[in-house]
C-alpha cells in the first residue's frame, strides 16, 4: 500500500508540479503592476484634467451667452431712449 501512495505522489508531482510564490514571482508581479500603472494614471489625470477645464469653459460659455443678451437688451434701451430725446427735442 505504501508503494502505491508513493508511486501516486511521484506522478502527481510529474503532472502537477509545484511552483512555489518565491521573490522573483512577486518582483515580476510588483514591475508589471507599476508599469501598467505608468500607463493608465496618466491617462486618468489628463482625462480628468479635460473634464473640468470643459466644465469650466461650458460655465463661461452660459455666462457669455447672457451678458451678450443683457447687452442686446441695454442697447436697445439705449436706442429707445435716443429716439424719445430726439423726438422730445424737436418738439420743444
């Protein structure tokens, strides 16, 4: 019987072989981890980085779009009270 265990665990061992987690696993691990990561945060900041100078050109574009309305609405106010003065003038 212990024969047969024995010759189980050598074939075993021949089909499965054991790999051991040793340092350089976990170096190789550690490099590719940091290498990928030189590659995405980069990424991630100048996205980042995007959106908020669009949110803040989208938030002076709005802002733009209503001093070009208040001007268009003081000039002609101006214009109406141009014409009111002119005609009051030509009737004193």
């Amino acid at each position: 019987m212990s024969e047969k265990t024995e010759l189980l665990e050598e074939v075993d061992t021949l089909f499965t072989p054991k790999r051991s987690l040793d340092l350089n696993y976990f170096l190789y691990l550690l490099l590719s981890l940091i290498f990928v990561g030189m590659f995405a945060f980069p990424k991630i900041y100048i996205t980042q980085q995007i959106y908020f100078k669009s949110r803040d050109i989208a938030k002076l574009k709005v802002e733009y779009d209503t001093l070009k309305e208040e001007n268009k609405l003081i000039s002609a106010s101006v214009e109406s009270i141009k014409f009111k003065n002119q005609v009051l003038d030509t009737l004193f």
